[in-house]
C-alpha cells in the first residue's frame, strides 16, 4: 500500500509507473525542519507551521546554555507532537 506521499503523487500523475522513493517523506520533513530552523534563528517571533504535518503552528521555546551566546531553540507542534532542536551559537 502507498504511503500518503506516494499515493498524492500517483494522484497527480498520469502514469502509474512513477514511483517514490520509500524515504521520500522524510526528506521533505528534514527539509521542513531545517527551514524552521532557518526560520527560528532569524526571526524567533515568526510563526511557522509544523513541517511533519502542517496542522498547527510550532511553540517556540529558548533554552539558554550556560555559556554566554549559546543555546538551542526547542520547535515543538502541540497537535502531533513533532519536535526538534536547533542549536544556536552566536559566539562564532
């Protein structure tokens, strides 16, 4: 059985030949996490949607590090429970 992705691409294509690769889905939402980060690291404020699912906007959460300039944001979605880490150094 496809998986979502698949499914949409065999949708929208008119052969079903076309195949997805199986890590597809993961490559689009490690995208979707490094452009958060991008995201979160230039603008904390800015709201951004959750790149798993799309269903709710990210809480944005600062953990300060104990030393000066370092830290990592913590990207959370309160709807599915996706979450990452982007660690910050503003020392460099």
């Amino acid at each position: 059985m496809p998986s979502d992705c698949q499914q949409r691409v065999f949708d929208e294509c008119e052969s079903p030949i076309v195949q997805v690769p199986a890590h597809a889905r993961c490559m689009m939402s490690r995208r979707g996490w490094i452009d958060a980060g991008i995201m979160v690291t230039g603008s904390p404020s800015e709201l951004i949607r959750c790149p798993e699912n799309d269903d709710d906007y990210l809480v944005i959460t600062w953990i300060p590090s104990q030393t000066p300039g370092k830290g990592e944001f913590h990207l959370k979605c309160p709807t599915c429970g996706a979450d990452n880490y982007v660690l910050v150094d503003k020392t460099l």
